[in-house]
C-alpha cells in the first residue's frame, strides 16, 4: 500500500479505527513517511562562561575542603548595650515633656483676637523712594559727552589806587 501526497484519498478510503491497537500497529506501513533529515544542534558554552563555571566550582571546593583546625581560637566580649541610670532618666525627662505637649488640655486657654498689622511702607514713602531712586540713577548715568564745550573768564576786577585811598579815609 503505497501513500501518495498528492492523492488526497476520499472519506470512505480512510481506514477506520480498529478496535483493537495491536492490529493498528501492525498494519503500520513505514513507506508513508516522508524522509528528513535531522540537524542536532549542540550549544556549547562561550568561554566567558566555562571562566565563572571553574571560579566558581574552586570556590566551593575551597569552602568544602576548608580545614577549621587552621583557626584560632578567640574570646568573645559581650558588650552591655543597656543605657546608664543618667541616660534612662534623661529619656524619661524628653518623654514627659513630649506627652505633657500632646495631651496638653487646651480648654484651659483663654481666647485671644489676632491683629494682623500691614509691614509695607506708606504709599508716600514710596513714591519719595521712586524720585530719589530716579534721582540718584539720573546722576549715576550722566553722560559728559552730551555737555557742549565753554571757555570760562576769569573777572576779579581790582581795586584802583583812587578807590583803596577812599577805603582808608572813610
């Protein structure tokens, strides 16, 4: 019995499952199977990771065959870590502060009105530090190239003999 791929068989030509599995087995024809072939792919480890497998297997092998003969022996010092009689109280001190803060009875207040005052300068005292701010910043900025050039003169007219004779006599 031959199987042909590009034969489809019909329903009535398909064979019927047997009762029986030992009867499917044996009527079993090999020749229906088309050949392949098979690629077996094996990933070998890169070298980078044989490198962390050997580190790693030396280090449990060192922790395996450790020998804890090698050691020696010390003294362990237990240290109190229980605080002293002045700490203790020093706690027992913040303590009472904090819970007299918590539970402080606030009934016992009396009730005060809050006045907001304003900080800000009056309006004049601005306006006076705008015209002495401008002021100052017109002096700051003065340009002398702007000014135009004059010659000053000198007059210190002296007195004549005639006039300083008149001086002293009167």
């Amino acid at each position: 019995m031959a199987c042909s791929v590009s034969d489809s068989p019909s329903l009535k030509d398909l064979p019927k499952v047997a009762t029986d599995l030992k009867s499917q087995l044996e009527a079993f024809n090999p020749s229906c199977l088309r050949d392949v072939d098979t690629n077996e792919k094996i990933v070998l480890p890169s070298a980078e990771d044989v490198a962390t497998e050997k580190t790693q297997k030396s280090l449990f092998d060192g922790i395996e065959k450790f020998d804890a003969g090698s050691l020696k022996h010390t003294e362990t010092q237990e240290k109190n870590p229980l605080p002293d009689k002045d700490v203790v109280a020093a706690e027992k001190a913040h303590q009472n502060l904090l819970d007299g803060v918590e539970h402080y009875d606030k009934t016992q207040m009396k009730h005060t009105e809050t006045e907001e005052k304003n900080p800000l300068p009056p309006i004049e005292a601005i306006e006076a530090e705008k015209e002495k701010n401008k002021f100052l910043n017109g002096i700051e900025n003065f340009d002398p190239t702007k000014l135009k050039h004059t010659e000053t003169c000198e007059k210190n007219p002296l007195p004549t003999k005639d006039i300083i004779e008149q001086e002293k006599t009167a």
